[in-house]
C-alpha cells in the first residue's frame, strides 16, 4: 500500500519559510513576538503608558531596520517581583490574551510594543477593565507620536 501524499508544510506544520511566531490578525495586520534581548531593550528606552496592572513600553522601528514595516511586535515580561514562576506565567499568559484583543484595533504598523506586568494586580485585575487600560495606553502613546 502507498502512503498518502504529504501536504506541502514543514514539520512543524506551517509553510516552509513562514515565521513560527507571527499571527495574522484582522485587516491584514501582522503581529510577531519579541523575542531577542535587545529588542527589550530598544522598547525601554522608549515611550512609557503606565496602568494600574500593567506598563506599556512602545517604539517606532527605524527605517533601516530588518523587520517588516507593516509588522507590529509585542513582547511579554515579568520579573521576579510579581512572584514565583507560576504566577509570572499566569501573568504573561493574561498579557498575551490581553495583547490578542487589543492590539489588532489599536496598534501600528511599525511599532514594538513591550507589556510589562505588575506584582499583586496583572493577575487578578478584571480582564475587561485591563481591555480598556490597554486601548488608553495605546491611544495616548500613538497621540503623543504624532
């Protein structure tokens, strides 16, 4: 018996040469993960927009850089002072949830995007009120940019 023809995706089961971690969200905008130290970096000593459960920290990637200009990228980090690894991961899992629902209506194309979380309050704070926070956040740093 002959197997059945394999379909034309790599072994991770995406299309060969497309981004592991990059997301297609509604009107084309794609959003990737940071993942690289400097990227952070870069992010920190940009624009700030606290919240009472969260830091928004954004920048706008210069011309030269490599990334797609229609790109948006956002990174997820909690330190040591939130609490133990399960409540950093229980954290950053509401920030990515946080970062699906709100970005793709807020965010611009060309920007990094780093949502920091805060101890006692970014993983019991009300999910809709964080919703808001965000889209506040965004809109007061894209107004301050123009």
């Amino acid at each position: 018996m002959k197997p059945p023809e394999a379909p034309a995706t790599g072994p991770e089961g995406r299309e060969p040469g497309s981004a592991s971690a990059v997301s297609v969200c509604a009107d084309t905008l794609m959003i990737a993960t940071l993942q690289i130290r400097p990227d952070f970096l870069r992010a920190a000593s940009a624009r700030r927009q606290s919240t009472p459960a969260f830091l928004v920290q954004a920048r706008r990637r210069a011309e030269g850089e490599p990334a797609n200009a229609a790109l948006v990228r956002v990174g997820f980090t909690c330190s040591k002072k939130v609490g133990n690894a399960v409540a950093r991961n229980r954290a950053k899992r509401r920030l990515r949830a946080l970062a699906r629902a709100v970005l793709p209506l807020g965010a611009m194309p060309g920007w990094d995007y780093v949502l920091v979380g805060r101890a006692n309050a970014t993983a019991t704070r009300d999910f809709a009120a964080m919703k808001e926070e965000l889209a506040r956040a965004l809109a007061q740093i894209h107004g301050a940019a123009r």
